[in-house]
C-alpha cells in the first residue's frame, strides 16, 4: 500500500496539468476558490503553467469573471476564467543569426 500525501503543491500542480491541457487545446476554464488557500495555489498554477509553456506562443489569462452567477453555497467564493489566446513572440535572433553564420 503507498501513502500519497496530498498537500497545497500536488493540488497546485494537478491544476496546473488541466490549466495546461485547456491552453493547448483552446479552451476557457471557469474555476471557483473558496478562500485563500485555493487563491494561493491557483496562481502558484498559473506559474507552473507559464513555466511550463513558456516555449510555445501562448498568452495565458488569469481574470476575475465578474458575471458569474455563484450558488448560495458559493457566496463566500471568488470565480475566475483562464483562458490562452496565440500570442506573438519575436524569433530570438542570435540564435538565428548563429545558425545561419554557420557556428
């Protein structure tokens, strides 16, 4: 039997791996926090997620959905909408101009 131990980074992290797979797949996700804690790691995801993606061109949005209907039950939460639109990034030229000098 394995003891996994669930703490703030592995929740952190399995939601960075759903923010990630709705970037590359250009999709919206509409995400509610019920506190600090859940504020605390949704934007510790949203770096892993620009860390991980920083290779592709990618401009990830975290804002408040200021039109969300919350549940009773809901009150106390905040919700938020990531999104990633295609971004555009200049090439890094020294490596082009490496390449192309032939070193």
């Amino acid at each position: 039997m394995k003891t996994i131990p669930v703490t703030a980074t592995s929740r952190a992290c399995a939601l960075a791996t759903a923010m990630m797979d709705a970037a590359r797949q250009g999709d919206t996700l509409h995400l509610v926090a019920d506190g600090g804690l859940a504020l605390a790691q949704m934007h510790k995801a949203l770096g892993l997620v620009q860390e991980w993606l920083a290779p592709e061109c990618l401009d990830l949005q975290l804002l408040p959905a200021g039109d969300t209907i919350l549940t009773t039950q809901q009150e106390a939460a905040s919700a938020w909408v990531f999104s990633a639109v295609p971004g555009e990034r200049p090439a890094k030229e020294g490596l082009a101009q490496e390449v192309g000098a032939g070193a």
